[in-house]
C-alpha cells in the first residue's frame, strides 16, 4: 500500500511537470529529480511486469503438481479400497 502510494505520488509530480503549452523550460525546472522519477516509474513497472509473469507460472506449477498428487493419491485409495473392504462397512453390518 505504501509502495503505491509513492509511486502514485511520484506519478503526480510528473504530471505537474508536464509542460502544457509545450514550454521545454517548465522541463528544465526538474531536471534530475524529473528523470529520477520517470525512471523509477519505468523500472518499477518493469518489474511488477516480470514479478507478474513469474507468479503466474509459479501458481501453474503449484496447481499442476497437486492436482497430480491429488490424481496419485485417489488411484492408491481406490486400489486400497478394491482390494480390502472398508473398515466402516464391516462396523455397520456389525452393528445391524
């Protein structure tokens, strides 16, 4: 929340700076923290781009590899279950 803050408030600062009626001198006015600005915004905007693209696949792996091990487990239980009955099936016909 911070860090969009600043980089809200740094977005601001250049769009103050913006030249309105094309006045190359109203540039001149900010001159390093100007440039500091814009290309902290670029360089930041870069990296939200590839931190973005790495979560995705990030989470695609994730996904993957649970839903395999998901996908292992029910196989086990189902050859567990095809080959010894259930415990609770055998508690019920006791009971009844």
């Amino acid at each position: 929340m911070i860090e969009s803050l600043a980089k809200g408030g740094m977005g601001v600062l250049l769009i103050a700076a913006t030249p309105i009626g094309g006045d190359p001198s109203a540039w001149a006015q900010w001159g390093l923290a100007g440039l500091v600005v814009g290309y902290t915004l670029y360089r930041d905007w870069q990296r939200e781009k590839r931190m973005s693209v790495a979560l995705e696949k990030h989470q695609a792996w994730v996904q993957q590899t649970l839903l395999g091990a998901l996908e292992r487990s029910s196989l086990a239980m189902e050859r567990i279950t095809a080959v010894r009955s259930c415990p609770l099936d055998r508690e019920r016909r006791h009971d009844a």
